[in-house]
C-alpha cells in the first residue's frame, strides 16, 4: 500500500488513527501500532512479512548479546557477525542480480522486497548505537519491533537514527498539538506527491524520445523537479504519519534546490540518509582525520551502490564523491567569493547532471542525453512545445515550490496578519486536497471503448 | 510552535479530518456497484478471501483495486480533474487530445505482425470467394480534423497507415478510399466531440463513394428523412477523460422509400422491425442506438426486390453505414470478427453472398486481433 492510494487516505489512516488514539494505555497502543504496520507491510508482498520478523527478532537477540557481553573482542565479533546477516540480506535480494550480470549470468526472478534498504539502515543504526554504547540494547521486543516496522517510514525513509527514537518508542505522550501538526504536514506531502511529482512524471515520460536540445532539458529539468516532489513529499507524509502517532522526527529535505554548493545540497537533500553515511561509515572510517580522500570515495560509492544496483548509480554516487573533493581542494574559495545567484546555478547544473546518470538506464543512454543537452543544430521541435504549453503552470508551481519563496511567503504572512493568512491558507489547503482525490481517482481510472468484462 | 500557526493547524485539521472521515464512513456503508458505464467495464467486487489469494497477494491488490473503483463521487471526481487539467492549459490526457472543443483520439499504433496476419486471411478470403470484395477504410478525426488539434500537438501520419494498408491489399479488391471526399467537408459534423465514432453524416458522405463503386446509383440527401435523436450524447472519449459540458447530437438517417425489414441478432437471439434501438438512448453509450451495439452476427432481411446479398465484416463505424445499404439488398449479414468464432466462409454459400465489404476505421483495424482467425477458420 502506499500513501497517495485512496484505500490509505480514506480507510488504513484514519482507521489506524482512531484505534490508536481509543485504546487505553502505552503498551496496548504499541501493540496496536505494531500490528497495523505488521499488515501495512502484508498490504504490499504478504510472503516478506516472515522476512521481515525474522529481522527483528536477529537484530533484538543480537542486541540482547551485544549488551550482555563484557568482552571487548567477543563484542566486536558479535558486532560484525549481526551487521554482515543484515548486509547479506539486503545484498542478496538487492544485488544478486547485478553481480551475476556484471559475469554474463542470468537473472533470478525475485522482488525487492519493499523497504529493505531503508529498514535495513534502521537496524543497522540500532546494532551499532548498541555497540559504541550510545544506547543500551532495547529489551521490549515490541518496542524495537515498532522502530524498525512502524508503517510511517518502513517503505522510504526517514532512516530514523535509534538514538532518536529510544526515548519515544516505549512511551509517548498524546499530544493534540503535534497531531494537527501532522496531518497538515501530511496533507502537505500528498499534494507534492499527487499534483506536482505524478505530473511532472507525465511530462518525463512523454519527452523520453524526443531528440532535440530544449527537449532533452525539459526532459532532465521534470525529472530533477519529479524526483524531488515525490521523495520530499513521501518524506513529509511519512513523517507527518508519525506525529500524528506521537513520534517526533527530523526533516529529511531542506529546500535542496536552494543549495549554493554541491556541499550544501547534501546537507539539504535526503539528510537522513546523509546522515547515517556520516555517522555509521564516514566517521569510523576516519573522517577527515585521516585518508580523507579515500573515505569520501568509499562514502560515495556506497551512497551510489545503495540507490540501486547499477553501474549509472554507482557512477552517481562517484560523481558526487568528486565534486566534493573538487570543492574541498579547489573550489571553495571561489564558492565563497562569487555572487550567490552564481553558486546557485552553478549547483543546479551539477545536480542536474547528476540526475541525467541517476534516471539513465544505461550509461551509454546517459551521455547520449547530456550530448543532446548541448547540441545547437538541433534546438527544439514542435512536441516540446506542445508539452511546454501544455504544462506551463506545472513548470510554474514546481519551480516556486522547490525554492524558499514559498515559505518565506507563508511565515511572513503569517506573522503579519495571521488571521487572513489562516484563512487562506486553510482554503488552499482545503482546496487542494480535494484537487488531489480527484488525481487519485483519475490515476485509477481506465475507461474502455468497448464493455471491458 | 507560534500560536497563529497552531490555530491554523488545527483548524485544517478539523476541516481534512471530516472529510476524510465522511469519504471513509460513506464508502463503507454504501453498496458496491457491478459496472460503471463511464469507464465501460466491471468494477472490483469485495475480494473473497482465501489462503491462495492471501499468500500470492492477489487479495490486497484487489482490496486496493476495490476501494478505487467503488470509490464514493468517482465519476463526479474525474470531471473535477478534467475542470481542473483544462483550466491549467493541459493539451493531452493519456491517448485523447483536449482540442477546439472536441475531443480527439490519437493515432494508434500499428500491430505490425498481426496486421501482416489479417492482411494474407483478407486476400485469400477475397481471392477465393469468387464475388465482388469492397474494403473501406475509415480515417479517424485526428487525420481528416487536424485542424482542431491543439497547437504544436504532433501525431503519427494515419494517411500513411491506411496509403499502406491499401496498398497491400490485393488488387482484386476494390479499395473504397474516403478520405478526399471527407476531406472536402472538413468542416462539417463529420466526428463526435466526445466519441470515437464517426456521425451519420460522415456515413453518408462516404455512402455516396461507396455507392458508385458498387454500382447503387446516384444518392442525395433528398432521399432520407434525417431525425436527430438525440442532444445529450457523451461518448466514449468523454468517458475517457472526464469531460463536462461538451455533449453531441446523434441524427439518423431513415430513406423515404423504406422497405419493411427483419433484424435478427444471431449472437444475442433477438428480432427486431428497426435498426435502432429507442432503449439504447436511455443509456449512457447512446451510439449503440444504431444496432443496439456490437454482437457477433446480425442478419438484415429486406422486402424488396434486389437479388444482391451483401456479407459485411466490419467494427463498429459500420454500424451508422448500415441505415444507408438496407434499401439496396435481399440480405445483409453484419460479422463483427471481435465477437464471431464460427466459419465466416460458410456464410458465402449459406447466405448466396453476392458482395463481400469489409469497413473499419483505421485506429481499430491497425490494433485489430480478431480478423484474422475469423477468416480462417476453414484452414484448422
């Protein structure tokens, strides 16, 4: 199931929310929690729900001994042992196919069970919170069963680091406040997801073939702007889902496309997962005390390898890895000096570079649409001016949105004349929520020309 | 948090919430319906739940598939995002184009291999029938309107399709090509606004090509009583996008000298004196007022006295054809391959055939699947 389906908005929700907030006491809310997600999980592949356990129980009873055993070898070993299963795991389903094929070896028929990655982070933040001693390993099965399960952020993310989480998951206090919070943040997320990612991904797919300059730009431009709607409105959805059960979580997306830096776009884009590469890999490694160098290439590859298994995300990840080098040793001090509106969109070209290899399925096909991004003899044909016209509010919309303009707007408004702005607000809130339904129905819609049986 | 913005929340909130628990209280009292006749199809029942279903996750699909399609206010929901995609300048809704006030559908592709197929049955059918064939081939309003497509909108060049279809076909068979004469009358109501069919006009334009082909005589207007039955017509493409307030007149073109028929629908087991159908206008589809829709084979038997009897294979542009070719013969025996699996060449003998047609429009013949095993059922 996922949150821009109807069946979620309009029954699992609200469902879950009302038995959430009727049942007395923490722990029979928990218990309630765990099993909705157990059957949001079930809701997508029944059969990965044994996975699924099985990963909880490994992590707790690995946990258990990580926090029993006194001695430090021992410790390490069980330490490595519970991180290389997790691995595996996730290795084996997510990359058994890549291996075989990079040894001309046919594929097996096996699908990504939903989540894996992000929930396989999340356990592997908890084993290692356990290990450095940050937290001490979770006895309550439920509660730990709840951090890696719970149906807000199983399927994308946020990777909710478990020190976070600790102190929220065996109690939390209802708070009304934080409710209606989440809801509008919620509805928020739905209607980037609904009305600006799924239409700028109608335009993506309509420019695939096109062969001309403005067209390969259009193309790139609605992927980058699709891509950013769809995961920072999962985000919000998902975090939004979580408030209204009581959980607190960091942003994932601060306005990325708003970076001066390539730097700072990572410090603004998917920051959970930034995060955890920071703490969990990067730090360890050394950080920059020592082999810098080769611990952000390390940082990136698996920053690439972890988006999906191919050589254009790999290839990605290293792009970026670069970059920052590039910044760190050469270009900062221009970065520093040259005009912001410079910086800006000499960080939007990089990243929309960089979203060329991510959405390529080759990267053959890659450089052949970076070659159209610059080739003149070609400019443009009348189907990019047909997707153009027919799109410019969108284009409009995404690009107002994906700034600050937005925000900066809705605070200043709000502090200025905060019942008019509440009154508006609330409308175009209101206003676009029912537009989404109706896009969430016309996505199901399939009319024949002739009686279908 | 600031205290305006916390007031903010909660009233959203409040609002949201009562909406989304009405949509969720009213969804689950209110009975399912079998089938939606805008979408055309059946809608997803309550899946059975059974540990098969359950294991392969065939049951959750469903469940999601049930809860969209038996969604409260759906079709009400869909004109909201037409109203919505038309006031933001959207050109194109999946395969039809929103245009100067009509709605027209795309070229389609070509299934080239089993074009191939029909192709090689229709010319050892022709071949071997040993009467006179007839092929006429619709173009669709995306080739002969292109004018009221939107700006910078690029389609698939039909001419070709059809240029190739022809030219394909074997040279024994008399290719009624319409296309210059409705041309001509460009402007006219030749295409529904929110169907995919074309009107009786059209029909008649294109009647008067295939007429002097077959050698049926000189044919005007002034032979008909046209009756317009009906105002309110949203068609197919309506029903594809959602559209509101774009609505189509039907007229149906009865010839003055009209000779008393029996329709007999072999497929469904009915009889009829018309080729209308009055209950048809009651139902959203109201094009099936011409024949009462689409069935496997319907034979015409005309009191008069023509010695000609017509085998008609065709979709469903025939069906406005047909009011046309009655006065002109004995029988006529309308095979809709898509809904036919017997012997078509029986027929030939059966029905002492004297004239074969076959009429499409091209966007259904170049997806067509049907032609070819229809027509060469003998061969197995």
């Amino acid at each position: 199931m996922v949150f821009n389906s109807l069946i979620f908005v309009f029954c699992f929700l609200p469902v879950s929310v009302f038995l959430y907030w009727i049942v007395p006491g923490s722990f029979v809310k928990n218990v309630v929690l765990f099993v909705l997600s157990l059957l949001f999980y079930a809701w997508n592949e029944p059969f990965y729900l044994i996975l699924l356990l099985l990963n909880i129980a490994w992590n707790y009873l690995s946990a258990l001994e990580l926090g029993q055993e006194e001695d430090e070898k021992k410790r390490k070993i069980v330490f490595w042992i519970t991180i290389a299963v997790n691995l595996l795991l996730l290795g084996a389903f997510k990359y058994t196919n890549f291996l075989l094929g990079i040894f001309g070896i046919a594929a097996f028929d096996v699908s990504l069970p939903v989540g894996l990655s992000f929930f396989t982070f999340s356990a592997i933040s908890y084993i290692a919170d356990v290990y450095k001693g940050t937290s001490p390993a979770q006895k309550n099965p439920l509660d730990l069963g709840l951090y890696i399960a719970f149906f807000g952020k199983i399927t994308s993310g946020p990777i909710a680091f478990y020190h976070d989480m600790e102190n929220q998951l065996a109690y939390r206090p209802l708070s009304k406040e934080l409710f209606f919070s989440g809801v509008c943040l919620f509805a928020k997320g739905l209607i980037k997801k609904v009305l600006l990612a799924d239409q700028f991904a109608l335009v993506f797919s309509a420019l695939s073939a096109n062969t001309s300059m403005l067209g390969a730009w259009i193309y790139a431009i609605s992927y980058m702007l699709e891509i950013y709607f769809d995961f920072s409105g999962y985000s919000d959805m998902a975090i939004g889902i979580g408030r209204m059960f009581g959980f607190t979580m960091k942003p994932n997306f601060d306005h990325p496309y708003s970076a001066i830096s390539v730097q700072d776009f990572w410090r603004r884009w998917h920051i959970s997962l930034s995060s955890w590469f920071r703490d969990y890999v990067y730090i360890p490694l050394g950080g920059n005390r020592h082999d810098y160098v080769r611990n952000i290439l390390i940082v990136w590859f698996l920053t690439g390898l972890w988006h999906g298994a191919n050589w254009t995300f790999i290839l990605w990840g290293l792009y970026y890895g670069g970059i920052l080098l590039l910044e760190k040793f050469v270009l900062k001090p221009y970065l520093q000096t040259l005009p912001k509106i410079i910086c800006h969109l000499y960080t939007l070209v990089l990243v929309l570079i960089g979203w060329v290899f991510f959405f390529s399925p080759g990267i053959l096909e890659a450089f052949s649409t970076l070659g159209r991004m610059i080739n003149v003899v070609h400019p443009m044909d009348s189907q990019v001016l047909f997707v153009l016209f027919g799109n410019l509010p969108l284009f409009i919309l995404g690009v107002l949105f994906s700034g600050t303009l937005y925000d900066r707007v809705f605070h200043l408004f709000m502090d200025r004349s905060p019942k008019r702005a509440s009154a508006i607000y609330t409308f175009l809130y209101v206003l676009f929520f029912v537009v989404c339904i109706a896009f969430m129905v016309g996505s199901t819609y399939q009319s024949f020309l002739y009686f279908a049986f | 948090m600031k205290k305006p913005m916390i007031r903010f929340n909660k009233r959203l909130t409040q609002i949201l919430a009562l909406i989304v628990s009405v949509f969720c209280v009213l969804n689950l009292v209110i009975p399912d319906s079998d089938k939606s006749a805008v979408e055309n199809r059946s809608l997803q029942k309550f899946p059975s739940l059974s540990a098969s279903s359950l294991k392969d996750g065939e049951f959750f699909s469903e469940l999601n598939s049930w809860y969209s399609d038996q969604f409260l206010g759906r079709d009400q929901f869909m004109q909201l995002k037409y109203a919505v995609n038309k006031l933001t300048g959207t050109k194109q809704i999946n395969d039809v184009f929103l245009g100067k006030g009509v709605l027209i559908e795309d070229v389609s592709e070509v299934n080239t291999e089993q074009k191939e197929r029909n192709i090689a049955a229709i010319n050892t059918f022709c071949t071997s029938s040993g009467v006179p064939s007839y092929f006429l081939l619709a173009p669709n309003a995306v080739s002969i309107q292109k004018d009221k497509l939107p700006a910078f909108a690029t389609v698939k060049d039909q001419n070709q399709q059809i240029d190739d279809y022809y030219a394909k076909l074997d040279p024994s068979i008399q290719k009624v090509d319409v296309r210059k004469t409705l041309e001509k009358h460009k402007e006219e109501y030749l295409y529904y606004k929110t169907d995919h069919h074309w009107t009786s006009l059209a029909a008649f334009y294109s009647f008067q090509d295939l007429a002097s082909m077959m050698g049926l005589g000189e044919v005007s207007k002034d032979n008909y009583n046209i009756y317009p039955v009906t105002t309110s017509f949203e068609g197919t493409l309506a029903g594809k996008v959602g559209s509101v307030l774009l609505k189509d007149q039907i007229d149906i073109y009865v010839p003055k000298d009209n000779d008393e028929y029996i329709m007999s629908d072999l497929t469904n087991a009915t009889t009829s004196r018309s080729i209308y159908s009055s209950k048809a206008l009651e139902t959203r589809d109201q094009y099936t007022v011409f024949l009462g829709g689409n069935s496997g084979r319907i034979t015409l038997e005309m009191n008069n006295n023509s010695d000609r009897h017509l085998l008609l294979i065709k979709d469903s542009y025939a069906n406005t054809m047909i009011q046309f070719l009655i006065p002109y013969f004995r029988t006529i025996d309308i095979i809709d391959p898509r809904y036919y699996y017997e012997d078509v060449s029986n027929l030939l003998e059966t029905q002492l055939i004297t004239d074969v047609l076959f009429l499409y429009n091209s966007n259904t013949l170049m997806q067509d699947t049907s032609m070819a095993d229809c027509l060469s059922v003998e061969a197995e």
